[in-house]
C-alpha cells in the first residue's frame, strides 16, 4: 500500500479514531461505511497490526492505534496548513482562525488589530482554562490558545504576551472591606471563592499564599471569573482576579494587602510545527505589534 491508497486508508483510520464510530467517519469524510471499513481493514491486515478493539458499535484505539493517530494528526494537520496557504496567496488571507482563551478582555485587542489587517479572515473564540486549552491545542483542536504561566512540553510553542497583576476583592459588607491596612495574615482563615483546578489564576493565588504560611478556606469553585464575581456580590467569600478582568461596581472594593503582588503572565501558544502556518504567524505577529 502506497501513495493515495495509503492516504485515503490513514484519512479513513483517522477520523475513525477521533470520532470513535465508522459510521461517523463515513459522513465526516463523504464515504459510504463499508469503504472506511475496508479502508481500516486492508491496513490491519496489510501491516499486520491491530487498530481498534472492538465493543459493539464503539471503537477503542489500541496503544498501536494511539501512536499512528499521533502522526495521523500532524500529517493532516500540516495537509490543512498547506491548503491555507494556498488558499490565503490566492484569496489575499481569507480562512477561519479557532482560538481558545482564559478571557476575551485579554485577546480581544489583538483581534481588532488583526480584523483591521485581515477581514476576510473568520474568528471564533472559545473560553476556557489554561490546562484545557492546551490539551485542545495539542490535540489539533484549536489553532491558537492564550493562557497562563510557561507551558513546558515540548510540542507547544510559547510567546509571551503581557503580565497581569493579580487583586483581591470583596464585598462591600465583608469585614476586610471596612480595614483601611490589611496585612498578609488578615487572609489566614478567610473563605474565597476560587477558581476550578487547572485555573492559571488559582495556582498564582495560592503559590503566593503557600510562600507566607497563608491557609485560606475554599466556600465554593467557580468555572469563570464572571461566576466567581456574582458569588462575592452574594457575599459567599473573598475573589481573585487579574487586575485587567476585574470590573468594578457600588457592591464591591478591592483589598490592598501589604506585601501581596502575585502576577500571573499571558502566553499565546501553539503547535510548534503549525506556527509558521500563515494565519496563525501573521496573528503571533499582531500580537507582538499590539504589545508594541
């Protein structure tokens, strides 16, 4: 097996493995079943390998069939970045661009600056965590994700972007609000509400408690910074948040306590074989212009 052959048989295993049933693949792919089935097939018994085990309808990758979905995923990732180049030199940069980010306050400016260069290039967003925006990433979910703190594995690249400031906030009938001086062991013992784990914000947090000795209580874990801020206007504890995500209204004050200047720091991240894709470098390349 060979050229095209080889290709439609690794196009048909591939989007098996990520939709888990034949008969999605088939209509995600345009085929009838039977021919991904064969697809699957001919390569088990070609190469004499196992792909799937199988349970009823369901597809199981082997551990086989997990490293060949590896490769199977960059190939046809890089097949896509190769269609959007040349579709980009033909139609002056149109596309679509899927970023995930920890908040839009912090990836809309880029956006606007990148609209204004390439309009005819489509962009959705999708909010989420650090941690799980870096699994999309590296399972070709994403094209672009802006999260928090260094990622360290070696599939991602990494360009810094700016460094938040974190802020502590009440509201205003919490017993802190009404101290003008607060000092760092006025937290120990006071209820947050904090972020889910995986959360860039919550590790900064409670890496700066740990460093003084500092144990708070956790009343309740929010999913995003607007839920966790409605909870401290509820009055259900203390909140943190970056400084350019913090939204001020009557109900709420932000704590000046000495001594607390935990920061988190932005990175924009990527594949390391897709960042010289062209939507995605000329949207890197905004970024840096933004920062100026």
């Amino acid at each position: 097996m060979s050229g095209t052959s080889l290709i439609a048989a690794l196009k048909a295993f591939d989007a098996t493995a990520r939709t888990g049933t034949i008969t999605t693949a088939a209509r995600q792919l345009g085929l009838r079943q039977p021919t991904v089935s064969a697809h699957i097939i001919r390569l088990e018994s070609e190469y004499g390998v196992e792909l799937f085990y199988r349970q009823g309808r369901r597809l199981e990758l082997t551990q086989f069939g997990n490293a060949l979905l590896e490769h199977t995923q960059r190939l046809f990732s890089a097949e896509q970045d190769a269609q959007s180049l040349l579709i980009a030199a033909k139609t002056n940069y149109r596309g679509t661009l899927n970023l995930h980010a920890i908040g839009p306050h912090n990836i809309t400016p880029i956006i606007k600056a990148y609209r204004a260069r390439y309009p005819g290039v489509h962009i959705s967003v999708t909010v989420g965590d650090s941690q799980s925006i870096t699994q999309r990433i590296l399972n070709y979910e994403g094209d672009i994700g802006l999260v928090l703190n260094e990622i360290t594995d070696p599939h991602i690249f990494c360009l810094p972007y700016r460094a938040q400031k974190l802020v502590i906030f009440a509201h205003t009938d919490h017993p802190l609000a009404k101290k003008k001086s607060l000092r760092f062991t006025d937290l120990n013992g006071q209820e947050f509400v904090m972020r889910e784990q995986g959360s860039g914000t919550r590790k900064a947090f409670e890496d700066s408690l740990s460093a003084k000795n500092i144990q708070i209580k956790t009343s309740v874990e929010m999913r995003s910074r607007e839920a966790v801020r409605e909870a401290v206007i509820q009055g259900l504890g203390l909140g943190v948040v970056a400084n350019t995500a913090y939204q001020p209204c009557p109900d709420l004050v932000t704590l000046d306590v000495e001594g607390f200047n935990a920061h988190t720091f932005t990175r924009l991240i990527c594949r390391v074989e897709r960042k010289n894709s062209p939507l995605i470098a000329h949207f890197l390349q905004t970024a840096q212009e933004v920062l100026g």
